[in-house]
C-alpha cells in the first residue's frame, strides 16, 4: 500500500538538490538535506524503542525539524501524534495519557513552550540532521488499530477525554494531491506555512501539498502581521489564512502608507474558519488584487470537503462543489433541518477510519462510510455547498431558528469589526443570541452604533440581546474562534 512519506521518495528521485523548505528559525532544506534530516530522527527514534505501530507525540510549533519529525514516524511505521506546543500541560496530559505514546519529540529550538515541557518532564536534548530537538522514551505497546493509520490528531477540547482522528497515509495523500490540484501548484510556487502543521489543513492542504507538488514553503512558527507582509512582498505566492489574519495584514499595511499589498507574486489566497461576508470579499480582494477562495472541512475529514475556483469579482460566497471523488449529503431530519437545509454529510477516500479507542463515538458519527460533520447546511442550485452553522450552535430563540453565521456576517460588514462569533445563552426559559466582535485597539465601535447596524441588517428576533466589544477573543492556535469558550471568559461583562 502507498504510504505518506512516498510523496517525499517520489520528490527525493526527481529533485533532491531543489528547495523543500524554510522556518522562521533561518533552516533552509533542499530536498536531500531533509531526507537526511529524517534519517536521522529515525535513528534516534529506534534507539529509543519506538516500533512499528506505536504512537509518537510531537510536540511542536512550525519548523523544519518537525516535519522531519513526521515524516521519520512514517518511514518507520509509527504513527505521528502532532499536538501544539502553546497547549497547557493539562491540555497535553489529557493526550499524552490517550494516546499513551512511545516516545515525545519536543521542537525546543524553535518554540519556548516546547522547551518549556520538555524540561518539565526531563527529555533529553538531542542533536542531529535535524538540528536540536528533545526527546522522552516511554513504555508503550503498539496497538493493531492503527495499522493504516498515519496520524492521531487530537480535536480541539477543553473538558472530557479527548477524541483523537486516525487519519491513514491514504487519507494523507488524497488530501496533499487534492488541495495541490485544487490550487495548480508547482515547483515554481513558494506557500507560507503560519497555519500550524499539528491540526489538519496546516499538515494536509500545506505540508502534504506543497511535497507532493515540489513547492517550497516558508514555514512561520507564530503569525506577525510584518512577517506575513515581509513574506508576501518576497516571492510568495500563495497563502491560506483565518479571517483574523487577513484583517491584521490589512491593517499593517495600511499603516506602512498603503491601501493594497504592494509587489506582490501573490496569485492564490483563501480564508477558511469562518463563512464569507460579501461586502468583506470584496475589500480583501481589492487589497490582494487576487480571488479570495473558500472552502469547507473538518480534521474528520482530512481538511477538504468542497472549494471554490472562483475568478476575481466573482460574488459567490458559498464553500464550493464538492472536490473530485468526494460525495456531499443533506440530511434534513435534524433539529434546524427542512426546506432543503440540514446536516451536512459526506463520503470519500478523505473520511477518517474513526477515532481511537473509541467505538462509541466513531459509531454516532460513521455510517456506510458516510461522516456526520455537525455542521448544518444546504446544496444551491449549482450544486454548490453553504454552511449554515453547526447542529449544536443553533439558537432557538422565542421560537424562531437563528443561525449564528447569518449574524456574524452582518456584524462583519461593520467596517471596524475584524471579525464576529455568536452563541446562545440560556436566560429565563429562552435563549438568548449574543454577539462577541474583536476589533482593533483604538477603533472600538460602541454597542449602541453595533445595535444599530445590526438592526437594518436583522430580522428583529435575530438580534443580539448583547454585543461585547473586545480586543482579542479566545481561540485555538489555528486562529479558530473557541465559542465554546466566550460565554465563561467574557462572564464578569454579561450580568
């Protein structure tokens, strides 16, 4: 069978002195240097025990040393447990104690917080091919589940044991192929690495296309407004970001005395995490001078469901048809569902094989083959995907259906609002619709003005009863909005 790590062979035959890739910490690898930088890491990796079959957690923030990292786990058989190093250390106990790994990998070169576990839980430093990396031997036996499984990757949790996604090499190689077909990309491209390569589309969509297709990348441990801008006005040529992302660049550059992005090779950028907003496509597509893109995925999914291969102008704010060899479903018998919405569902060689050691969950969301994303939407009449919300964040407010995206959009459109999450609050038997909206420091719009502008652009039961303004709001690495999280960290404002 094909494995992941054959996409990194089928370049190593053909190009091996080309660039492969480059981190914020000043490492440039040709192709043959981080063959030898994988080599390396197996080494060491055997020579602490790990076999075939068994789990190694790394511990990482974007870097060369860690997609060697990974893939010295597929060469050997075993299988890669990425998990962000700005994760607490109950974050990561609740994995480590899942997955129960033979060995953790910490990138402490490049990361403080990878340093700063490491030295927590006594790994070694280790130095190589690959540069300076920890490392911590553990006992742990393989497990036959994961025979065709490439990666855990574990879902974004704060509460409860947390469920991780066995994704297999197949999965892996349909992903990296398909999002490099997608985006037609070359050996003459240069793709900017800031979405973490520990959570799907970092490692598929960016990582595993940018091998399969032989396009360096230019991996960034943390996002900075400067360094994308840097990057951007540098040779790159195609960027996949998070809403918050965008507005920060735009800022930036409106602040170096310019209204667009300058010199710019740039040819390709989309915005996922979060729906599109008209009025905001067209800003952002004004400033790049490029089509803003989207898409819809899930980590169930190995990142890619549907896209979109939209021209410049082109008004479609919907997640695209679905991609080639995938299948999309509506089911309609859902709370929330009629009239042609519903849970989206989908088929394909992109669909994990379940979640790890347990059966219960992979079983309420896996039937013939086809995944239940949670996610509420419905096909247009060209046979395109729209996201409505998920399942569990619809609102019932006085009885009428809210869908979190539509108010988020509308408060979005606000021209300094950099972007919106919405979520229901339980309050006197009715659920009430609140709103929380990041803008920048200095440009706080008002609730009142926020009221206002929602109230020509809502249905009146649509509303938010609240709206908090603030600077930052809770989110995962990928930049992701942690909903789940705002009602708790903002509670001192809502009474």
């Amino acid at each position: 069978m094909a494995k992941w790590h054959d996409y990194l062979d089928d370049r190593l035959a053909d190009s091996r002195e080309a660039p492969a890739l480059s981190d914020s910490g000043g490492t440039r690898w040709t192709y043959d240097q981080l063959d030898k930088a994988v080599g390396a890491l197996s080494a060491e990796l055997s020579e602490a025990g790990v076999r075939a079959g068994d789990r190694v957690m790394i511990l990482a923030e974007n870097s060369a040393a860690a997609v060697a990292a990974l893939f010295a786990c597929s060469r050997m058989g075993a299988v890669a447990v990425p998990v962000n190093a700005r994760q607490t250390a109950s974050e990561i106990a609740r994995v480590l104690d899942h997955a129960a790994p033979a060995a953790l990998l910490f990138t402490s070169a490049i990361s403080p917080d990878a340093q700063a576990h490491a030295e927590r839980m006594r790994a070694r430093e280790i130095t190589g091919a690959f540069g300076r990396l920890h490392l911590l031997g553990r006992e742990s036996d393989p497990d036959p589940e994961l025979r065709e499984v490439a990666v855990l990757l574990y879902t974004t949790g704060t509460t409860g044991t947390p469920k991780g996604v066995m994704l297999t090499h197949g999965n892996l190689r349909f992903g990296g192929m398909t999002s490099a077909r997608l985006r037609d990309l070359t050996a003459e491209d240069e793709v900017y690495g800031v979405l973490p390569l520990t959570h799907v589309f970092g490692l598929a969509s960016v990582v595993t296309a940018s091998i399969f297709a032989g396009a360096p990348i230019r991996l960034e441990a943390r996002f900075s407004a400067e360094k994308l801008y840097r990057a951007l006005t540098s040779g790159v040529t195609l960027f996949s970001a998070v809403p918050q992302m965008h507005a920060l660049l735009m800022q930036y550059t409106k602040e170096q005395g310019y209204e667009r992005l300058p010199e710019s090779r740039l040819r390709y950028t989309s915005s996922g995490a979060a729906p599109l907003d008209p009025a905001w496509k067209r800003k952002a597509e004004a400033f790049y001078g490029v089509a803003i893109q989207n898409g819809y995925g899930l980590t169930e999914s190995t990142a890619g469901v549907s896209a979109t291969r939209n021209a410049l102008g082109d008004p479609d704010i919907s997640a695209g048809p679905p991609l080639p060899g995938v299948e999309i479903a509506i089911d309609e018998t859902v709370p929330g569902g009629g009239d042609g919405t519903g849970e989206v569902l989908t088929r394909g060689p992109h669909v994990m094989t379940g979640y790890f050691r347990n059966p219960e969950a992979t079983q309420a969301v896996l039937e013939d083959g086809w995944l239940r994303t949670g996610d509420l939407g419905y096909i247009d009449e060209r046979g395109h995907l729209n996201i409505s919300g998920r399942c569990k964040e619809l609102i019932i407010h006085g009885g009428f259906n809210v869908y979190p995206p539509e108010v988020e959009a509308a408060l979005n459109d606000h021209p300094l609002v950099i972007q919106t999450a919405v979520v229901g609050r339980m309050v006197e038997g009715d659920e009430k619709v609140m709103a929380f909206v990041q803008a920048a420091p200095g440009d706080e719009p008002e609730e009142a003005a926020l009221q206002a502008f929602a109230a020509e652009r809502l249905a009146g039961y649509k509303r938010p009863s609240r709206i908090i303004v603030a600077h930052d709001l809770p989110a995962a690495p990928t930049g992701k909005i942690l909903k789940h999280r705002l009602l708790e960290h903002f509670a001192d404002r809502l009474d």
